[in-house]
C-alpha cells in the first residue's frame, strides 16, 4: 500500500503557507512590501517574508493536527495552542533577524488552521465551517483587554480607543474577511482575471472597512481615514479592476511611503481569506476530502 507522502493536517498548513506566500507577492500594495519595495518598512523586504514563511510552515500543521486531535474547539483550546504561537513567534525573529513579519498571520492563521483541523472529521472545510470553529477558539483572546496593564500594540489601542483588532476579527469568526475579501475572491475567480488583480482588489475593499490597528499605529485616526478615503477614492474608480488600476495603487504606494502608513492588519486579513478561499479544493485535489 502506497504511503500518504503528507497527512492532512500538513496539508493544511502547507495551505496557509501558499497564503502568506500569495500575499506578499501581491503587487502594487500600498504601504506594504511586496515584489516591488518594502513599502512603509525599513527592517523587511520580500525575500525577508519568504524566508519567514518557509520557517512558520510547521507551526500551521502543528496547529492543524492539534484541532484534529482535540475532541472538541472549545474554550480550553486557545489557551492550548497559544505555547505553540509563543514558540512560533520565536522561530520567525529568528529567521527574520527580529523583523516582525507575521506576528499577526501567527494568530489569525493559527486558529484558522487548528479550527481546519478540527472540521477534517466531517469534510466539510467551507469557509463558514471553518470560521464558526475559529470564533469558538477565539473567544478567549478577548480576556485579553481586561489584562491590568497593557503590554503590546493591540491591547494599548484598545485601552486608549476600543479597538479590538484581530482579536476582535478572530472571536467573530472574521466577520470582515466573510463580508468583504472572500466575497470579491468568490464572485471574480475563473472570469479571467489576474489573481494579483483578485487579490488587489480584496485587500482595497479591506482597507476601505476595517479599523486597521496597524494604520492606527503609525498615523492615529488620522491616518486610519486617510487610508480608507483612499482606498475607497480607489475602489470608486474601479480598483485594481480598472485599466489604470495598478498605476493608481502604485501611486497610492508612493503617497503611504510618504506617510508612513502600512495597513498590515488588511494584509493579515487577505492572507485569512486567501487561506479560506483556497482550502476546499486544495484539499479535494490532494486527495484529503475523498471520502
């Protein structure tokens, strides 16, 4: 009998893999690096993502084959899979020299790929499977806002504003890649259109709605409606859809350089929905849903 080279739990996190590795190569990306620049970031480049994603692979399969293993996602499972994220963390500043250039992916990736895990037993790996497996995972990380003294980016932004960032996304089962990445990746794929463009288009529509805690970051509220003024000017003109598309976002490029404005919370959230997008038939051609 001829063995399984990968098991389905590897197989997952190679498909989170091919997500990161798909949005990074994206391009033009407003304020984030990509196969032309490293946007608004000194400390990174597109051959320091590629290198990250390479040594974060295992930890997705890890988290995969944990969700398979665990009886049930429940509120004892985050805090289970955290040690793995911490050890991740660790894994890619080495591989980085201490860039930090997918401390997000880790968490909204890492539950999604245990949460894939966990729905290996009945097959069914669509994207509101999955992603009403990760908002159970999830729920706990918002016990992390009642922490007495905040000691990351997130949990300072939300005590000074309420913004719950991936956190938030994550206990709501991506609510805004469900409404706005996976929909325009749905609806445009097969029709003939470059997947960059697909993508481009995604992330434009991300950048216009959510409360970007990266853009809040380096710009306050400011620089948040600034970016979502200009994806949304974008977007209204037709996006990367539109024949000038991509010479207008390479502009918006230059403009959010200028700014220093880089909407990497956008850019973890379009990895999640190509990651979501991909996974049904990814799996189907790997022959890991044949029944």
């Amino acid at each position: 009998m001829e063995q399984e080279l990968f098991t389905p739990a590897q197989a997952i996190g190679s498909a989170a893999s091919l997500a990161l590795l798909l949005e990074v190569s994206v391009t033009p990306k407003p304020g984030l690096v990509d196969r032309q620049g490293n946007g608004a970031h000194n400390d990174m480049n597109f051959s320091t993502f590629l290198a990250s994603a390479a040594a974060i692979t295992p930890y997705f399969s890890a988290c995969a084959q944990a969700g398979a293993d665990f009886p049930q996602v429940d509120e004892t499972t985050l805090p289970r899979i955290r040690p793995l994220g911490v050890r991740c963390e660790q894994v890619m500043l080495a591989a980085t020299n201490g860039a930090n250039t997918h401390k997000g992916a880790i968490f909204s990736l890492g539950i999604l790929t245990c949460a894939a895990g966990a729905c290996l037993s009945s097959g069914d790996l669509s994207p509101d499977a999955v992603c009403a497996k990760a908002a159970i995972i999830a729920a706990p990380a918002l016990l992390d806002f009642q922490k007495g003294s905040p000691d990351t980016k997130g949990l300072r932004l939300y005590a000074s504003q309420g913004v719950t960032g991936i956190r938030g996304e994550a206990a709501s089962g991506f609510a805004s890649v469900r409404q706005w990445a996976l929909p325009a990746l749905e609806e445009l794929s097969g029709k003939g259109i470059p997947e960059n463009d697909l993508c481009l288009q995604a992330l434009l529509l991300l950048m216009a709605n959510v409360r970007d805690t990266n853009l809040l970051a380096r710009g306050g509220e400011e620089g948040l409606a600034y970016a979502q003024s200009a994806a949304r000017e974008a977007l209204a003109q037709g996006g990367a859809l539109a024949g000038d598309g991509k010479a207008r976002l390479a502009a918006m490029d230059k403009d959010f350089i200028r700014r220093n404005l880089s909407p990497g919370g956008c850019a973890d959230l379009l990895a999640a929905a190509i990651f979501l997008h991909r996974l049904p038939s990814y799996m189907e051609k790997g022959g890991f849903l044949c029944r």
